[in-house]
C-alpha cells in the first residue's frame, strides 16, 4: 500500500500556468492505493469513495486500448498502461488496485494528484522495478495531463515531496516555516473542473492580454512576498498578501458567489486573511484564523451550512505504508 498526500495552494494558482512562482503546502489528508495481485489475467480498479469498480485484460491495458473506461478513472488505467508499457509485466497474474481517500474530489485539494502518485508508487513497489522520485513524478504528470488539460504541475509536486515550498514550473524550493500556520479550510460544496477553470483563464488573457498579464505577475509577486513572511512567521502580513491574492483571483474570473461567501464569513470570525485554493469557480477556501480565532473559523463557516477544518501541514510526501492497517 502507498500513500500520498494533498495540497492547498497558499499564492499563486492559475498564475503558476504562465510560469509564475505559486506557494503551496502538503496537508494531512492522503489516498491509500492497494495493490495486489490476484490469480487472474485481468487488472482491476475499485474506488471505495466514487465506489466505482471496473477491469480489464491484462493485454488490453498493456496495449492501450483503453476505450469503454469511465472517465473517472481513465487517468488511473492510463497510468497502469504506462506502467505496464514502460516495466513490461513483470507480475505472473492480474493485479487488483484499491482506493480509498481522506481528500474530497474535485475540491482544489489536488485528490487526483494525490491518486496518481500513490498508485504510481504502489505500482513500482509491486513491479520491483528502478524509478527514481522524477520518473514517478513524469508518471504522475501524465496521468494529471488526462484530468486537467495543461497543469503546472504544482499539485503532484507536492504529493510526491509534501512540506511547504515555492513552485515553478520546472523547479521547487522547500520553505522552512517560522512558526507553524494555522490553515483552515471551508468546502463550498460545489464541484469544479480545474481544467476548465484554466481554460477560462486562457480565454480572458486572450481577450485582455494586457491587463490579465499585468494580473498574473502581480499575483506571482505575491508568492515571493509570502516567502519572507512564511520564514518569519508573520501572520499578519501572510493574512494581507492572502486578501490581496484573492482580489486578483476575483479579477481573473475564478471565484463564485458561494467562494465569496465563505471568504467573507471567514474574515468576519477572526480570519486574517482568505481566498480560494486552487481552480476556484467552487471547491476550497483557506483561512488564516488570527491566534484563538481558529475555532470562530470553523464555526462561522459550519453556520454557513458548510464544511470547515483546520488542515495541519504534512511534511512527508508519497510513502509506502507499512501494511493494512487503513483497509
Ligand atoms: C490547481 O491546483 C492549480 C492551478 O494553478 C492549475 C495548475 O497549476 O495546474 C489552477
């Protein structure tokens, strides 16, 4: 069994596309994937929350065809293929993969990501074979490719590596915290395509390039801002850079009213700062509760009628878990 974490993203989503640096944070929330071989010629894919169960021929996944999967967990036989193409089969049987997930789906916590780096580990662990963290990271990407259309790759980054660090594309450095960041994170409820939200994007940027540029550096100077007040601890000024990040998201066109309202409730408790994580367009907020307003966080955002809590950092990355303890 392997696991990997999810994320928020702290400054700089949909910046981060174009080439801009992001911040972003592994949180204590993973997905199993089990894998184990069974006395069969097939593959066979079960996600226990989707609660979504589908097989396939050995050969079929091995050669690609790959039409008639849903598009659930097309990403996942995508990745087995690659697998399979890259190690050849070095297993006598079929193989049966487990899912099971702490992280809501499609919320802009970076589940998929988290999905692809398990499974990808799981599958090296099975196979025996080399892979060095990058193939693993490569493997991840292209599964990620399928969900998302054009990601930066920030989110199976820190699925792969987890902690705090500064992304762009291409290149990660890790933060050292000053002082630990109490995160609170509210679920609108509302499910979200981060492709499509990245799409969206594009197609202001075309309209209005002068101006959506000028948006995305801005928010790409935020990151780097950040970066001091991360090592420093200073909350106060994380809390105005968060605020001020969120504007520009406004400005891009990727929050909802449902995101507003719980960012507004947020600052109203005690929250210095707020803002959507992610994709927007629905999915997560983070907070950053003032000290002793952390409670207040959750509870306005629960009276709100939704989801709220506080997310701890994670620091280690993808792992193999030792057995079946989380079955
Ligand atoms: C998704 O978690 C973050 C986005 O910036 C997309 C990406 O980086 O691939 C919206």
């Amino acid at each position: 069994m392997a696991s990997a974490p999810g994320k928020v993203i702290l400054f700089g989503e949909h910046a981060v596309v174009y080439g801009e640096p992001a911040i972003a944070a592994a949180i204590r929330r993973r997905v199993y994937v089990s894998v184990e071989e069974i006395a069969t010629d097939r593959i066979e894919i079960e996600s226990r929350n989707l609660k979504i169960r589908e097989s396939m021929r050995l050969e079929k996944c091995t050669r690609g065809e790959l039409e008639g999967v849903s598009a659930e967990l097309k990403p996942l036989w995508h990745l087995c293929h690659k697998m399979l193409e890259l190690h050849g089969h070095p297993l006598k049987h079929g193989l049966r993969v487990e899912i099971r997930s702490e992280i809501p789906e499609s919320a802009g916590l970076g589940s998929s990501a988290a999905l692809a780096t398990a499974l990808a580990l799981a599958l090296k662990e099975i196979f025996s074979v080399d892979m060095s963290p990058n193939d693993i990271w490569n493997i991840a990407f292209e599964s990620e490719k399928i969900v998302h259309g054009r990601p930066s790759g920030i989110d199976n980054t820190l699925s792969l590596h987890g902690g705090v660090i500064l992304y762009r594309k291409g290149s990660m450095k890790r933060i050292r915290l000053g002082q630990t960041i109490p995160l609170v994170v509210g679920d609108t409820g509302v499910s979200r395509s981060t492709g499509k939200m990245v799409a969206r994007v594009r197609m202001l940027r075309e309209k209005y390039p002068d101006v959506i540029e000028e948006v995305i550096r801005a928010i790409g100077r935020l990151s780097l801002l950040s970066v001091q007040a991360l090592v420093d601890g200073d909350l106060e000024k994380l809390g105005d850079l968060m605020n001020i990040n969120q504007g520009l998201l406004e400005a891009l066109g990727v929050s909802s009213p449902e995101i507003s309202m719980l960012v507004n409730a947020a600052r109203k408790a005690g929250a210095l700062g707020a803002k959507l994580t992610g994709a927007g367009g629905g999915g997560c907020i983070i907070a950053l509760p003032a000290k002793n307003a952390i409670n207040n966080v959750v509870e306005s955002i629960k009276r709100v009628g939704r989801d709220a809590f506080l997310a701890e950092i994670e620091f280690e990355g993808a792992r193999i878990e030792s057995g079946g303890a989380h079955g």
